[in-house]
C-alpha cells in the first residue's frame, strides 16, 4: 500500500496518521494529512527521545478502519492491528479547525494543531486584552506546534487561531497554575 503515489491513495480513499512514539512507549499523533509527512516545531521534531513514523488508513463502508503498517523514519516497518494501540483513535480524530479540537491544554504549555492551507497564526491575549505571544506559520501541510507557557504569570489567558486570509478563526481560553 504505501509503495502507491499519495495521489493514488488519495483516489483510494486513503489518508496518512503521522506521529511518534516517546521514551516511555507513548504513542502521539500529530497530525492527519493527505501527506506522509507534516510540519513540526524543532523542539518535538529534534528531540532525540521521540520514534517518528507514519500509516495510511481508509475508512469502510461500515465505519471500520483499515491501516498499514507503522513506518518509522530509519525505514523499519512495525506491524499494528488495532487502531488504538497505535495511538490512532477513529472516534476522536479532528483537524486543526474542528470546534474544541484545535488545542491541547497541558499543565505547562498548549498544543496547536494547524491543517490550513494558508498562512495561520496563534496569538495568547492576557485579561487586560493585551497581545503576550504571537506566531506564524506557513500554510500547506499539517503542523503541531508546542507553546511553553511556564514563563507566564499565573491566570487567564485567550489563545487565538486564524488564517492569513481570515477565513478561520477560533479562539479558547485557557488557565495558566
């Protein structure tokens, strides 16, 4: 399957899951594409604790999943037969721009899915309505990016998502401990 153009398997049906597996054998997926591979933040994409790898996967008829074998960056194949072991979860799959979906809210930092065509940023405004954080990211392929949030004092804060062309825009409030 994976030997097919990613326009093949797009005429197919099929999609890829792209993600990693962390030191402790936790299994994260960053992102789903029409791509076999997505944009990352150095930080995760450098980090040498972190097993990078892809699958292709279509949807049947009757609302099963059916996927390909994990393959890591070195090039080894891993054999996977449920979905949920390798992290992949039919039922709760989103995009970036899914409502509630677009963020992650971990105890010190956020995790943005970004899936947009054009240039998107995220921007975190305190109470007062004053822009502390800002970033932009090119458009096309799938991207997570993580924003640390210890150096922030403690509170409320809005995170903000759009699109360069202001087609999209979500927005989440979130509590800095």
């Amino acid at each position: 399957m994976m030997d097919l153009s990613d326009a093949e398997l797009a005429q197919l049906g099929y999609r890829f899951a792209v993600g990693y597996t962390d030191g402790a054998g936790d299994r994260t997926i960053m992102a789903e594409t029409s791509l076999r591979y997505c944009h990352t933040t150095p930080e995760i994409f450098n980090n040498p604790a972190l097993d990078f790898w892809t699958f292709a996967f279509v949807e049947t008829a009757d609302g099963g999943i059916v996927m390909s074998n994990l393959r890591h960056l070195d090039g080894t194949e891993e054999e996977c037969l449920d979905p949920l072991a390798c992290g992949f979860d039919p039922a709760g799959r989103h995009g970036a721009f899914d409502d509630g979906e677009w963020i992650t809210v971990m105890p010190s930092r956020v995790a943005i899915r970004i899936d947009s065509a054009t240039d998107s940023s995220v921007a975190i405004y305190n109470v007062a309505g004053m822009m502390v954080y800002t970033k932009t990211y090119a458009g096309g392929a799938p991207m997570i990016d993580e924003i640390e949030l210890s150096g922030f004092p403690m509170g409320s804060y809005v995170v903000a998502l759009s699109t360069a062309d202001g087609a999209e825009v979500k927005a989440k409030k979130i509590i800095v401990r």
